[in-house]
C-alpha cells in the first residue's frame, strides 16, 4: 500500500511482528487485506486467521473492497451457529482450557501446513476470552508471537479495545504499532511505534474507497523536497502587471492575490495561470468557491477563454466540492498531480473556501495550507493563493485569513470612492526575490481582461478606500 509504505520508509521490515489497533469500523481488517495482498503478489506463502468473521463472509466482503481471496488459505475460528445448541458441557475442565488447547492447535496445524511468510491474526484479543485470566493470555499471546517468529512469519495481528480491557499490555508484544481511528472529521492513521527503523510521525488521513480498499494520504513534508531555483522570472504577458510586479512573478514562489469579494482576485489570479500555458507548461487550478462550468464561462466573458487550454492538458481546472477531502486528501491530489505530469503552476482559488470545504484532525488548517504551498515552493512550483478580505473599504489588510507571512509576494486589489464613482486600484505590498513598484495604480476588468492603469499619483489616501485629490483638504 503505497500511502502506508511512504510512512514506513518502505514497508514493514519482515520476520516482526506489528499491530493494527482501533475501534470498531476503522479499517483494521481492511489493512491485514492489503498486507496478505501484497505478499500473494510476491509469491510468498500467506494464512489468514480469523476468530470473528466467517471465512465466506471474509472473502466476499474483500471481494467488494478489490481483493480475490478465492484461494487465500484461512483458518477459520469463528464462532458457529451449532455451538448455540450444542448440549455438551465440561464436566473436569474449564472451557477455556479446552477450545485455548484447541486453538493453539488448530494454530500450529496450519502453520507446518502452509508454512506462510505472512501471516494476519484477525482480531489477536479474541484469545483473552480462550484464556482464564489476563496473565495467561499475555502468557498465550507472546508465545503465538514467538512460535510465528521461529517459523519465519512476519506477522500482523489487529487489536480492538473495549470499555472493560484496554490493549496497551499489547504492545510490548510487538515491533511496530499502527493505530487507526475514525471521527467525525474522517479516518486518521498513525504510527505509533517501529523498532530498529525509522517512520514518519504525526496523523494521517485514511479512505476506504469500494474497489481499491484503504487508501492513507501521508501529509506534505515540505523538509524533504528541495529544487534548486535559478529565480527565473516568468512574465505575465500584460505588460502593466509586469511593470507592479517587476518583470513577472519568479518560479518557485509563492503569490498571494488579495481583496475584498468581487474586485478580480480569481481573474487576475487566472491571467498569471494563462502565462504560464503559453510557454506549454501545465497549470493546474483548484477552486474552493465555484464550480468549474461558472469558473469557464466567466473567465470567457472576460476574455480569457481557458478552453483551449483546458482541451490540450495544459491547463486542469478542479472544483473542491465541500467536505468531500481531508487536508491530507487534498495534499496528495496536488502533489499526484505536480510529480505526475510535471506541472508548473498550481492556483489555490480561495483560502476562506479552502478552510470551510477541508477537514483535519485536531490540526489548523492554515498549518496544512503552509505546509503544502511549502512543498511545492520546494520542488520548483509557482503557487498563487487567492484571499478575501471581508471589508470592501476602510483600514488597509493584506489578508483576513492570516497567511500572509507565507508569501513571497504579496498582489494586493480594491476598491475605491473617488468622488461619488466606486472604481478600483491594485499595488504590490511585497515582493521577496525582487525589486516592485510601489505606486498604486487603477484596475479594472472588462471583455479583454485585466487592465492596469498609470499610476495614481494625483490621489492621496488611497489604502484607506476614500482618498483625496493632489491638494485636496
């Protein structure tokens, strides 16, 4: 599993033994699917040892998830419907010292069978109700692990805790801990423990999708990607917006385009995209706050048709339907989407869309929306952030949803009344890795596009929203 592999460095390191904990629904079963799955495709013998689920049931409940288990060789200590009638009774011993006897048995017996390098024991706590007290299953359940450990088997076994036995006296048992969990944000994965190798910390997000079972979206980690940038500066084909800008945006920064709703964030945000299409190179668009048909017929009513684009894979436009994607989800789609096809420019259309349509577990998500622009700064890619300021005039902020200390510059729009007349006026409040004009200068859009003005000399106060005339009191 590719997301799991990520984090383990690789994989499980083999001949150990690991555990996969967490309530009930969170997946556990589901990821000893995969771990048996990617043993059958190597060819390693594997044997799966079920106390809960009925073997037929197992394998037609994996079948829905994408995995043939027609031929997995499976134990199968489930509970039957005949021990609900059976009369016999223990008349000497206990029945735990008779079915744990049978168990261990049963265990071994298919073990010298199948001789499996994998094996998956589904759930291990079931053995605590085969067993008279708690020591003697620890006792029962650290020799299991022994034994499969001399046979040559790397062994998963997953855990559920309840309200009366925790399973913390587990862990001891095992080289590698994995706990999943599920709320009412999504389904999280961490690893919480891996002897003798490294891992990648903190909480991840987790899918069980049907047809492709569980899917874990390792978070962005922008320390791991470095690209070595020479600055290049990149023009945006209007030569008054290269003129604020000083030449162009530079490859590998980070942009953000700020203003209240309406003043031409997302248009002049696409107008940067489109620059980069010209020179035949992929931009990728995600918008947090309209679908992708109004995204395309306003941008043409603008000028700024992105069909063509769009039609030659130059550009892909993507609508973010609201609280269908974790933070962790979005990441991994971005960072798919760079690494696979080279792209160069990626638009985050929204950040207050962004932080309403996203969910994380206990993280803020300004943290995440940092950690990702981050990433993509790191491997060479130009990333433009569009946000809203609420107030349509007064003070002067360069953002409402304080991200702006992540940007290399900063592309401030809005509006102004001058005299009775709502117009608008944009400057550039930053700029990193490069000189900028600091004069403001009127903006508006109409059928051709973005337009920008001389500057505004002859005005005075103009970040305040009202400004004077040259000379005015």
């Amino acid at each position: 599993m590719d997301g799991l592999d990520t984090l383990l460095h690789g994989g499980f390191p083999p001949n150990r033994t690991y555990m996969v904990r967490g309530r009930s629904g969170t997946g556990k079963t589901i990821l000893g699917y995969h771990f048996l799955a990617a043993g059958i495709a190597d060819g390693e013998p594997v044997l799966y040892v079920t106390f809960e689920e009925p073997a037929a049931e197992l394998i037609a409940n994996a079948e829905t998830l994408g995995f043939d288990f027609s031929d997995l060789p499976i134990l199968d200590l489930s509970p039957t419907g005949g021990e609900f009638t059976d009369e016999e009774s223990y008349s000497v011993l206990k029945p735990s010292e008779v079915e744990g006897e049978s168990t261990k048995s049963a265990i071994a017996d298919a073990v010298e069978e199948h001789g499996p390098d994998r094996v998956v024991i589904d759930p291990l706590s079931q053995l605590r109700h085969l067993s008279p007290d708690e020591y003697q299953f620890n006792r029962t359940a650290a020799s299991l692990m022994r034994y499969l450990k001399d046979a040559g088997a790397t062994t998963l076994f997953t855990s559920q805790p309840d309200a009366q036995q925790a399973d913390e006296g587990l862990q001891y048992l095992c080289n590698g801990s994995v706990t999943v969990s599920r709320t009412d944000e999504g389904r999280f994965l961490e690893i919480e423990k891996l002897r003798g190798t490294d891992f990648r910390s903190g909480t991840h997000a987790l899918r069980i999708d049907d047809g492709r079972g569980v899917r874990v979206f390792p978070k962005v980690s922008p320390a791991n990607h470095h690209h070595a940038s020479a600055f290049e500066t990149v023009s945006s084909n209007v030569e008054s917006l290269d003129a604020l800008l000083g030449g162009g945006l530079e490859r590998g920064s980070i942009t953000l385009v700020s203003g209240p709703s309406g003043v031409g964030k997302s248009t002049t945000a696409t107008t940067l995209a489109r620059a980069f299409t010209a020179r035949n190179e992929r931009a990728a668009l995600y918008l947090f706050e309209e679908s992708a048909e109004s995204f395309t017929h306003r941008s043409a009513a603008v000028g700024l048709s992105v069909s063509e684009q769009i039609e030659s894979g130059d550009m892909v436009v993507e609508a973010i339907e609201p609280l269908t994607l974790s933070a962790d989800e979005f990441a991994d789609r971005v960072r798919t989407e760079v690494e696979e096809n080279d792209t160069k420019f990626v638009l985050i259309d929204g950040t207050a869309g962004y932080e309403l349509s996203l969910h994380a577990e206990g993280s803020d998500l300004r943290k995440e929306l940092h950690a990702l622009a981050r990433y993509l700064r790191n491997i060479g890619v130009t990333v433009v952030i569009t946000d809203e300021i609420q107030d349509v005039t007064g003070g002067f902020r360069a953002s409402d949803s304080h991200v702006s200390y992540l940007a290399d510059n900063i592309l401030f729009l809005r509006y102004i009344e001058v005299r009775g007349d709502v117009r608008k006026a944009a400057g550039v409040l930053k700029k990193r890795f490069g000189s900028f004009e600091s004069t403001l200068r009127s903006f508006r859009i109409d059928r051709d596009g973005i337009h920008i003005g001389d500057p505004l000399d002859d005005l005075r106060g103009v970040l305040t929203g009202t400004p004077t005339w040259d000379g005015e009191r």
